[in-house]
C-alpha cells in the first residue's frame, strides 16, 4: 500500500480549445433572431393590426416562439430620434411581470420610454403615460406574458385602446384566453387572435436544415435532417421551437467542445437524452 504522504498527486491542466473553437462556442451563446415563414406571416399580421390600430392577442404554447418573434419586430421597427424633438417610438414591447397591476403597467411603460419621474398615484402615472404615448407617437403596444396581469390592468389596456387608438396587443398562453373572457368588454375589444402552433414534421426537418446552415455554422455539414437524426428530434422536441433551438445548441457545443466539426448522431442523442 503506498503511504498517502508519499505518493505524488499529479493533476492535468484542462484542455483549452482553440481560438477558433472558442469563438464558435461564445457565438452559440447569443440569442438568433431567425425569421422563419411563420415569423414573417405573423409581422406581416401585426403590421395590418398596427396600421388599424386595431386590438388584439397572440396566443400559444410556451417555447413556440412567440417571445422571439415578438422582439424581432420590436427591432425591425426600432426608435428613432431628432436632436431637440421627442423619439419617435411606433413600437413597445414589455414583459408583464407576475400579478401585474396598473401601477406596474405605468411604471413599465414610463420605463421604457425612459421617462424618470415614476412616482405617484394611479392617476398622475396614468396622465403622464398618455401624454408620453402621444408625444413619441406610439402605434402598438405589445404585451407579452399577458395572463399574468391584474383584471384591473386589462381595462386600463382598453381605455388606452379606446382613448389614444393605440393597438394593443396581448401575448401569452390558452390561459390568457381564459383570463379574457372574464370580461366582456375587453373581449369584445381583443377578440382577433394569431395563434402560433407547434411544429409539424415537415416544419420541423425545414427549420433543422435552417439552423445546421444560419445558426450552427459548424465546420463540416451534420447531416442534421436524415431520417435518424430527425426521429431523435422529432420525439425530443415534441415540435417546440424553443425545445429544437436548446437542443441543436446543446449538440453543437458538445462537438466543439470533444474537438468534432459536426454533429454526429451519438451527440445528438446525448444531447436530446437532457429533454426528456
């Protein structure tokens, strides 16, 4: 038996990728905006409803890509600003945080216009939000994770639909229709729906192919849509988007990690395998 004092404890550096590989792993990382048909079907959608000023909601599973879809179009149309005028700001977009009420409706939407005065009552944060929306011109209000809000809050999203024809557009799940419909009048005014589906296995093998070639980039083709690797995606992804965007990511980072330019299908199933 070796005495412990004695023995030399030998421990290796880790390996470091190369700068290349390093590169690939940091560019995984960041968020893609990817402007599916589906994407470009839905702005073309909210450009109509946009233009009049029209209410409405957007509805769908989470990870079907409506949150992202969402901040694209918040950045196609981004603000623009005049030395000495006030911004010009055609679109908002906020997240509701949980049990949203007027008051946190107020503050985010003076927040996001950058206006620092968020103190108050009810009724001076309201004052001071309609005369921001007026000032910067404000056409739509998209509001993500709607079912979140206070029922209170719904009616102070009506009035600024029925007082500054403003469209206002509600985002969230099939309980968001749930919490609408409690209440007539706002129903009656968010009543056009866009509905974001899960993907079918065609839609599934199309988007795959989109993201081995824009989002993935690795050095040698994966072959990410043959028959094996799309049954392994097919049962791992359930045909939600967010699910295949996590997973193909997973995989990539692991091959470049191992020191592989591609995907193979031992990876990819280690990779899946997290998902289940």
């Amino acid at each position: 038996m070796v005495d412990s004092k004695e023995a030399e404890i030998i421990i290796l550096p880790p390996q470091k990728p190369d700068a290349p590989s390093q590169q690939q792993l940091e560019r995984l990382q960041n968020h893609s905006i990817v402007e599916l048909e589906m994407v470009q079907q839905f702005h073309s959608w909210l450009d109509d409803k946009r233009q009049c000023r029209q209410a409405c909601r957007v509805v769908g599973d989470s990870r079907t890509g409506k949150t992202v879809a969402c901040n694209a179009y918040r950045h196609k149309h981004s603000e623009s600003r005049s030395r000495g005028e006030a911004p010009f700001v055609p679109v908002m977009y906020l997240h509701a945080p949980t049990e949203s009420g007027p008051r946190e409706l107020f503050v985010g939407l003076l927040e996001y216009l950058q206006y620092r005065v968020t103190r108050g009552t009810i009724a001076d944060l309201r004052d001071r939000v309609y005369r921001l929306l007026k000032t910067c011109q404000v056409e739509i209000i998209i509001l993500d994770e709607a079912h979140r809000m206070r029922p209170k809050t719904f009616s102070e999203l009506r009035d600024i639909f029925d007082l500054l024809n403003i469209s206002v557009v509600l985002v969230g799940t099939d309980r968001l229709d749930a919490v609408v419909r409690r209440d007539e009048q706002v129903y009656n005014r968010f009543m056009a729906c866009h509905r974001f589906h899960r993907m079918d296995s065609q839609m599934l093998e199309d988007t795959t192919a989109i993201w081995e070639t824009y989002v993935l980039r690795l050095p040698q083709p994966s072959n990410l849509t043959s028959a094996p690797m799309q049954k392994i995606l097919a049962t791992s992804t359930r045909g939600y988007l967010g699910l295949l965007d996590d997973i193909l990511r997973n995989a990539a980072r692991r091959a470049l990690q191992s020191g592989r330019s591609k995907i193979d299908l031992n990876l990819l199933t280690q990779a899946a395998a997290e998902y289940h």
